[in-house]
C-alpha cells in the first residue's frame, strides 16, 4: 500500500502554500495511502503508444485578434482587494525573490 | 403558480395572465417559507430579481419581442461570477467578494431576460458530491431533510424540487449537475464540453468543468440549455460550429428505431437494488416505444473513476493557487511582522476546507516531478482509452444508459468521512466529463426500498446533445403517462404557505 | 588574492549559455485585450484576465504567434507543427494566476543558431550559437517596496502592487551552452545579444531597448579545467541591462568562479545579481532547492499548428539578415572595419543609412552622427536616439553644405540648432539669420577694412610673412560674424597682399 509521511504531506502543503494544522497534516497523511491505492489504479493498464488527451475537443488555432478593448477601471480593478494604497494593490512585505 | 413548468409560465407571462413581478414575488415568498429548512440559497437577491422582473413586464407592455422566457425565475448555482452579487463558490475564501464583471453564462441569461433569484448553495469550489462540503452549511432533499440532494449543485438542484424556482443553473465536471438531479427527482443536464462558456465559471478542473441547465421537466431543460449554449470568443475551448436544436428534439420525443447501448461495466454490482430495478424498467419502456437495446462493453471506464481523482486535483490545484489573500478575498494573519508569504499560507489554511485541501495536495503531488508520468500523464492516457471506448460504442449505439447514481440520496455525514465511499458515488457520472461528451439525468421513479427518486441518465456524442432530449423527452412522456404526472409531484409538501 | 582574468583563461575553459527575454510591441496582451501601452496610472490596464479574478480565461494574442514565429526563422529555427502551452507553477505577489502561461516541452521554435563575428588575435572569427529554443511566455505586474532603504525588496515593510504589466507578451530564447569561445567569451555573448537585438528590430517585433527592459538578459557561465571535458557547476546572473553589461557580467563571472576553484572551494549553483556600479554580480537565491514547477499542459488553450504555407510566405518576407546587410553597406559605402565597428557598436547604423536614403553620401552622414552629433548626446547623457535631430535633418544639413549654403562651421550651429528644438535645418537657418557670405565683393569690403585696422600685420604679410595671415583671416570672419568662408577669406586676403593664393 502507497502511502505519504507526515511530513512528505507538508512538503506538498508547503509547495500549495497551506499553513496546515498538525492534526490536519497527520489525518490527511493516514487518508492519503487509501486514496492513492486507489488512483494507482491508472498503472495497472497497458498504455504503451497510448497519446495523451488534454483536450476533449479537438479544437486547434484559437486566437484573437491583436486589438484593444476597454479595461476595467481601477476602482473594478482593487475593488475586490484586502488592502490598497495609491491605486495599488498593497501586499505585506514580500520575502522572496522574483524569478 | 410554483408548481407550474417553466414551459407552462412562460405561455401564462405570454397571455397575461401573470406578471413577472407576481411571479417573482411568489417564488421569493416560497423561498422566505421554506428555504430555512432547504437552505437551498447562499445570497437571495431580491432587489435585483424584482427589478428585473418589473422590467421585462414594462417591456412586454411596450409589446417588444421577448425572448420566450423572459421574466421566468431561476436560480443560479454561486460558481458563477454575476456583477455585483455575493459569489462564493461555497468557500469563505470568497466570502463576501463582488465580481466587477458577468460570467457569459449570465450575460446569456439577463439577455434572455431570465430573472436571477439569487445563488445557490454548493460544495466548496465545486468538490464534493452532496453539498457538504459548502463552507456554509449542508443544503438537505426536498424529499426527505435529512438526506443530502448530491452535488455539488445540490443547491440548484434543491430549489427547482421544492419550487423555489422552475429552472436553475448548475455547473458539471464529475456528475454534479445529473447527480444531483437524481437524488432530488428532476432533470439537469451537462451539455457537450465547450458548448456553454466558461468565461466566468469558476474554475475547479478546466478539461472537465461544464454549466449546464437544471429544471422539473425535458422541456424546460431544453429551453434552458437553449439559452446558455452557443460559442464565446472569450473562452479558448468553446466550440465554434453548428449547435444542435435541443428544443425541437424535446418535443419530438420520438425514439422508434434508435438504438440504445446499455453500457455493462455501469450497472449491477454496487448499484442499489431499487437503482438497477427502476433503470431497467425505463429500459424496457424505452423498447416499448420502438427502441432497440444493446449492450456495449466499455473496459476502460473501470479506471475512470481513479483517472478523474488524478486529473480534476491536479488541475484545480494550479486553478485554486490565484487565492492568495493579495488581490481579492479573504486575507487573514496580516499583522506586524507579517510576510505575504506567511499571510498566503494562513489564509488559504483558513480560507480552504477540508476536501478542498485534500485534492489540492493530491493534485500538488499528482503533479510532482518524478511523479506526473505515473499519475497525471497516466490518467490522461486513460482519458484517451475512454474516448476510444465511447467512440465503439457510439458506432453501435445512437445513444447509452446507465443509471445517474448507484444510491438514492443518502443521510447527512454518512459518508463525510470516507472520501472513497463518497468518490465512488460518481462511478457512473464521470465517464461522460472525461471524454467530453454531454449527459441528461432524468427521473426513473422512486426506489422501492426507500421510496427516494432514482435517476436515468442518458449519454451522447460530442455536439449531439438533441439525442439526450429525444430519448429523455420519449422517456418522460411514457412514465409521466404511467404516474399520472411528473415524479416531483409526489414530493413531500414543505413550509405553511400554499 | 586577486587573479587576473588571463590567468583564469589559461587554467579554465568558459562555457557559456544566454536566456534573453523580449517584451513584443503587439498593442493587446498576450492573454487578453488590455493595452500594452507603457507609463499608464497603475492598475487602469486590467481586466478579469490578466488580473486573474476567478473565472477568467486567457484567449491567445494572433500578432504574437506570428511574432514568434518570425523571430524563430529568423534565428534559423524549426517551427513545430504543433506546440501547446503549458503552466509553470509557483506563487509570487507579481504574478496573479500564482502560474504563468509558458511552454514547456512543445515549444514553438526550437534548433536554429546565430552567428556572430568578433575581433579576435588572429582577425575576425566567427562563432556559432544555437538556439534550442523559442517561446511564449506572459510577463509579470510590477512591485513598488516601500520601507526599505533602497526600494529593492529586502527590509521593504510592504510592497505595492501594478498589473498593468502583467500580461504583456514575452518571447524566451535559450541557447544550447556555448563552448570553444575560450578567452572571447565575454565578447561572443555580447555579440550574441547585440545581433538578438539587431535581428529583432529588423523584424520590428520588439522596440528592443534594454535600458527600459524590453530586452532582458540572464546569463549562465561556468568553468572547467583546461583540457577535461566535464562541466563545472554553473551560476545564473541576472538584471543584466546592457550589452557592455552581458560582457562584464560574463568575465566577472569567470573570475569569481576561477578565484573560488583556484582557492579549492566549490562554485554554489545559485542565481545572482548583476551591480552595474561594481561591475560585479551578488548572491541571490539558491538554485539547488529549485522549485518543482509542476509543469503540465495548459487545459484553458488548445494547441497552435501553423499552417506550413503560412510559414513560407513569413519566411519569404524576413528582412535582410543584419550580417548580411552590414556587409553589403560596408561594400556599398566603402568603409573600414575599424569604422563599421564604431558605427556598429555605437548602434547608429539604422541611422546614418536612413540618412544616406535621404540622400547624403555616406561618409558625411557618419561624420555627422558619430562626431558632432554624439558629442551633443554624451553631454547631455542621452542617447543620440533621443536627441531631436533626425536622419531627415541631416541629410538636409549635409545638402545645405554641399551647395555651399553652410560652412562646416555654420553648419554645426544649424546641428545645435535643431537639436535645441528650433525647428529643422531650413527654420534655423532663417531664425539664426545663418548665411554664408559668398560676395567676394563684401568679403573685400571687410578684407580692406580689417587691412586698415591691421595696417603692420598686413604689412608683414606683404613682404612674405604669411602665418601672419592668420590673424587678419581671423578678423575678417570675426567681421563677417562668422559667416564667411575662411578659405575664401584666405584666398582673396592673400590675393590682396600681393600673395601668391594657393
């Protein structure tokens, strides 16, 4: 039977960017091997020269035109936002570094 | 006036012999009496519904062209964005968030002039098949309160059966709109992949996710499925050809001739006795009418269910990572010292329950270098041996059957804690998401050991979804006639009023 | 201990690879309708797409697969039949899906190579680069950190956040890793990049200025041991925003790396930042934990098969290869190497031919521009692009000249003119009231004059003292305001004084 550690799940948490608890990191690695036992299953089949679908629809070549349509306005725009400052969105300090 | 079809309003608002505001009214006023025990609605909105319905009267006053539904009542399941209401996706991530911009469904929908009642409940981000996972509460079956309606469009599929509203919208990616629609007695239908944008849909798994109609009658659903479908240059994989007349095919109800496939691998074995017994009664009405039966053998849709549970978290782990706390939603732990890191973490931990982070770390790890060929690549490998078993049996069959659930509607929490249990509640759903073709549930009757609506659902080729109505539309004439009218009538009287 | 960068090149052998990314000048974004316009009030070209509200869907850009597309032929690429996008996942503020639409393993080009040739010991060389890809990318919002000491991110209390820029069309083109460069390395990568840049303007795919970031450059260098054949741990350099600094960047990298080796230590695989004012690259983030991007295929597009007809008829119409055309207008106008490098690496030679269509003849078109005019530009510490002067204006100074209207000299007050912004050559002129006198009559009036003032020097020049002549020609143009030409002045004084005048 597959299974996942607890602390394989919080590497997965860490990499989804969820805090979780350590009940829910040890519930959700105990739930885990049964679930993957399950969807293991996708190996038990020959696929060999079998081309993966990603898209039901074999729909090619969809494009738009290279044109400019209204925007929202900046209030739409931060009108969701938890925080904002100078028609920007303001974020807590950033630790991190940009790709 | 509630108990009415959509159809049948429609011809009285046309005669004038009911507003839309009257009408709008009755069904808010049903809503107020019974939904604190269906709990079928998120968001009523009730200025906005009466507006509308006060202006499509004021234009057929005018006597403009309407189209034949306006000013008809719907409910509209919160995975859809619409300008300016509350739209949660049944999660406190998005408690309390006002999109600035109409999904296209809803676009569609207030141009038919359709009046949008409000939203209704729904597992969270759209994962779950009972609507318990809806970080607000469970919504419960008309038919009996202490069951779950399915879902995740429980919600909409609980409003058309106590007759809050005579159509709703819900959305499909693994059975959640015919699911629900069994467990509840009705009809819903999830259109061919593509043919109904998704620009504006909520996203939970782009390859497989589908709005589609829900209504007490094939009729209706027809009508409704009219409305919504059609192409959107806004959303990249909608199909751009001809659409099929769903209408004209649900009044012809007319299936001598047709051959229908009865696919082996979904029934018997793990299907509830009264299920399987309802299911093949409806087969043999269907070859009272002049159809032939066939069986088909699909051996592929063995592992649909462990192919979906792969590629819908793996997919919606990459859809839900923009809930971020930064640019709409909840934020929480923003304090001194904070780090957008760390608030990213906490509110999605806060924001997120407890399925829903269940599929977002299966989906994290499905994805995983080292592990994609296993599991994601492998699954979608399968999708492609479910094409091609589908496409076999489509060459032997015009369309294939199953029934829409192996249960009737089950107990609230009887299977929140074991996912499998619940997961394998789709088996017979989740063949049709994965090679994108659509799918009709419609009532097959109660089952005889609980007395609970069992479903019949219908299968047919990509852009063939007519044949769904035909076949429904012959079906439901047929056992409308043996009940003496249609299944929701037998459904338990809710609430004081009327 | 400091080496010296010829030490580091007889012990270590360079290799190197270059990962430059251009912002295309389609006017929508890749994904969606907002403008592209730069310099708009933050957050007004949005939309629920590029802001990634929930819901929304990307539809592909049409001008920016036809962009890529040029940009892989013209890099000698294949074009695939069929590519898909994919997403790259990973969180960051500036990036609202918390995924970017890339490609991953279905690029849209892919195997070409650029050839660029430098200056080396034994004459001009020419090096090979192949390119193993290009693709299609979304660029990020902007973030303004505010707090900390120098605006950059570290110690920032809070940033803010612009997604104007999220969404704008980006062109990645990674080379394969380029050995045998040895010492020339620095050169040959920006060789490298200059032709990128010259290629990509040709094809006017991209206003292609680093400075402003529409061309962006990483570099990735390491080093191994003269002779072995096994790779030395590499490091990435970033924020690298000139083609001098894609030189820098690269030496400097190969001596810290030489330095770190020679001292036994290991070089860390990390990425680093280029620091324009030391010339030296300083430790960013570590790239041995790299982050699993989870890549998989994009399931909101549907993949893009260019029509192979379509293809020919863009490959038929690519402008002339900039190698190709550099030689020819060397040829065409006669010039050394030495003085097509000048004009080359000063990036004027767009400008002086445009100069040379109008109809100047090359050599003072160049003089022009790279003396006179690029002086102006260096004081002022703009680039000659942005000075108000343009290849219309001096063509018609060089004209003016050549029918003897302007002096040399005059001319240069008419060049100062209209880069002052007084309009063009023919309006400072007539504002300046800027005239050659050619009356030979007037030049004698003011010759005569000056001789009476001057009575001893023009004296001296008579009996055959002729440097003396210097000083009167001097008052005769002080005379005539500058507006006479001296050689003229020069003749006729002589003649005046009884001297012979050539």
């Amino acid at each position: 039977m597959s299974s996942l550690s607890r602390d394989d799940v919080a590497k997965l948490a860490a990499l989804a960017r969820i805090e979780m608890s350590e009940e829910e990191l040890t519930n959700l690695a105990s739930q885990f091997g049964m679930i993957l036992d399950a969807v293991a299953r996708v190996q038990e089949v020959n696929l060999d020269g079998v081309v993966a679908t990603s898209h039901p629809q074999p729909i090619v070549n969809v494009f738009r035109a290279d044109v400019v349509l209204p925007s929202l306005t900046s209030e739409q725009a931060l009108s969701g936002a938890p925080a904002q400052e100078e028609d920007r969105f303001r974020v807590p300090q950033i630790l991190g570094e940009a790709e | 006036m509630i108990k009415q079809s959509a159809a049948e309003m429609a011809q009285a608002l046309a005669k004038g012999e009911v507003t839309s505001t009257s009408l709008t009214q009755a069904h808010l006023d049903r809503i107020a009496d019974v939904d604190p025990s269906v709990k079928a609605f998120l968001h009523v909105d009730a200025e906005g519904a009466l507006a509308q319905a006060k202006n499509i009267d004021a234009k057929r006053s005018a006597g403009e062209k309407l189209h034949p539904l306006a000013g008809i009542p719907l409910a509209l399941k919160d995975v859809l964005a619409q300008e300016g209401v509350p739209t949660t996706a049944g999660s406190k991530i998005l408690q309390g968030w006002k999109p600035p911009y109409d999904s296209t469904v809803v676009t569609k929908l207030k141009a038919a002039g359709l009046v949008i009642l409000g939203k209704t409940n729904m597992d969270e981000f759209a994962m779950g098949s009972s609507t318990e996972n809806s970080a607000y509460g469970p919504t419960f079956n008309p038919w009996d309160l202490t069951r779950t309606p399915g879902g995740s469009s429980g919600g909409s599929a609980a409003a058309v059966s106590s007759f809050e509203a005579p159509l709703a919208i819900g959305s499909d990616t693994g059975g959640s709109i015919r699911q629900p629609a069994a467990l509840t007695g009705i009809v819903g239908v999830r259109p061919t992949y593509g043919a109904v944008s998704r620009y504006g849909l909520i996203a939970y798994s782009s390859s497989l996710d589908q709005a589609g109609p829900i209504g007490r009658t094939v009729l209706d659903t027809a009508m409704l499925h009219d409305v919504i479908a059609g192409y959107d240059p806004k959303d990249a994989t909608s199909v751009n050809g001809a659409f099929p007349d769903v209408i004209a095919a649900a009044r012809s109800s007319d299936v001598k001739g047709m051959k229908i496939g009865v696919i082996k691998q979904l029934q018997g074995e793990g299907y509830q006795n009264g299920v399987q017994a309802r299911f093949d009664e409806s087969l043999q009405v269907l070859a009272s009418l002049g159809a032939q039966i066939v069986e088909v053998d699909c051996p592929s849709f063995e592992f649909a269910l462990a192919a979906y549970y792969l590629i819908a978290p793996s997919e919606c782990s990459s859809n839900l990572a923009r809930f971020d706390a930064m640019r709409y939603g909840l934020r929480v732990g923003d304090s001194d010292g904070a780090s957008a890191e760390s608030v990213m973490n906490a509110t999605r931990n806060a924001g997120f329950g407890h399925e829903v982070k269940r599929r977002i770390i299966l989906g994290t790890y499905a994805l995983s270098s080292g592990y994609y060929d296993a599991y994601y690549g492998s699954a979608q490998k399968i999708r492609t041996l479910i094409i091609q078993d589908y496409a076999k049996a489509f060459a032997q069959a015009d369309v294939l059957v199953s029934p829409t659930a192996p249960t009737t509607a089950f107990k609230i929490g009887e299977k929140s804690n074991d996912p499998i249990a619940m997961y394998l509640g789709d088996v017979a759903t989740i063949p049709v998401n994965l090679a994108g073709i659509c799918g009709m549930s419609l009532p097959a009757g109660l089952a005889d050991e609980d007395q609970l609506p069992v479903g019949f659902q219908i299968m047919a080729p990509a852009m063939q979804d007519h044949r769904l109505y035909q076949v429904g539309s012959a079906l439901e004439g047929a056992l409308v006639d043996k009940w003496g009218g249609h299944l929701i009538s037998k459904v338990p009287a809710l609430g004081g009023a009327k | 201990m400091a080496i010296s960068y010829d030490d580091v090149v007889a012990k270590y052998d360079p290799v190197f690879g270059l990962e430059v990314h251009v912002e295309l000048n389609t006017e929508s974004k890749m994904f969606c309708s907002c403008s592209t316009i730069f310099g708009g009030e933050p957050n007004t070209q949005t939309c629920p797409v590029c802001l990634a509200l929930p819901g929304a869907l990307p539809v592909v850009n049409a001008a920016a697969i036809e962009s890529t597309i040029k940009i892989g032929l013209a890099l000698n690429c294949q074009i695939a039949p069929r590519s898909r996008f994919a997403r790259k996942n990973y969180f960051y503020p500036d990036m609202p899906k918390n995924f970017q639409i890339s490609q991953y393993d279905e690029p849209i080009c892919f195997d070409g190579y650029v050839d660029v040739e430098i200056d080396t010991d034994e004459g001009a060389k020419t090096f090979r680069i192949e390119v193993e890809r290009v693709h299609m990318e979304e660029d990020t919002g902007k973030s303004l950190h505010v707090g900390g000491a120098t605006g950059r991110i570290h110690g920032a209390d809070y940033s803010l956040l612009d997604y104007n820029r999220a969404g704008i069309p980006l062109v990645e083109i990674v080379t394969k890793i380029v050995p045998g460069t040895g010492k020339y390395a620095p050169e040959v990568a920006r060789a490298y990049v200059a032709e990128l840049r010259d290629i990509l303007r040709g094809l006017g795919v991209s206003d292609v200025k680093m400075e402003q970031g529409s061309l962006r450059c990483d570099a990735n260098v390491s080093l191994k041991p003269m002779g072995s054949d096994v790779l030395g741990t590499r490091s990435e350099t970033k924020n690298v925003n000139s083609l001098r600094s894609v030189e820098r960047a690269i030496r400097g990298e190969m001596i810290r790396h030489a330095e770190l080796l020679d001292a036994g230590k290991k070089v860390k695989q990390e990425t680093r930042h280029f620091q324009e004012d030391t010339g030296l690259t300083r430790s960013g983030r570590s790239k041995e934990q790299a982050e699993d991007y989870r890549y998989f295929p994009e399931p909101d597009l549907v993949p893009v098969v260019p029509d192979a007809a379509w293809i020919e008829e863009l490959r038929a119409a690519l402008p002339e290869r900039p190698s190709i055309r550099r030689k020819r207008l060397q040829e065409e106008w006669q010039v050394l190497d030495k003085e097509m490098s000048a004009m080359v690496n000063a990036d004027l030679l767009d400008i002086v031919e445009a100069t040379v269509l109008l109809g100047s003849d090359p050599t003072k078109a160049r003089s022009w521009w790279l003396g006179e005019i690029s002086r102006v530009a260096n004081e002022q510490n703009v680039s000659v692009r942005e000075l108000s002067i343009t290849p219309k204006d001096v063509a018609a100074i060089v004209a003016l000249v050549n029918s003897g209207e302007l002096t040399d000299k005059l001319a240069r007050a008419v060049v100062e003119g209209v880069i002052a912004g007084e309009g063009t050559p023919a309006e400072v002129v007539t504002k300046r009231g800027i005239k050659v006198v050619n009356d030979d009559g007037a030049l004698m009036a003011a010759i005569e004059k000056v001789c009476g003032e001057q009575a001893e020097t023009a004296e001296k020049v008579r009996s055959g003292h002729l440097p003396a002549a210097g000083a009167l020609i001097g008052a005769v143009m002080k005379e005539t305001k500058g507006q006479a030409d001296a050689a003229r002045v020069r003749e006729l004084l002589l003649g005046h004084l009884g001297q012979a005048t050539s």
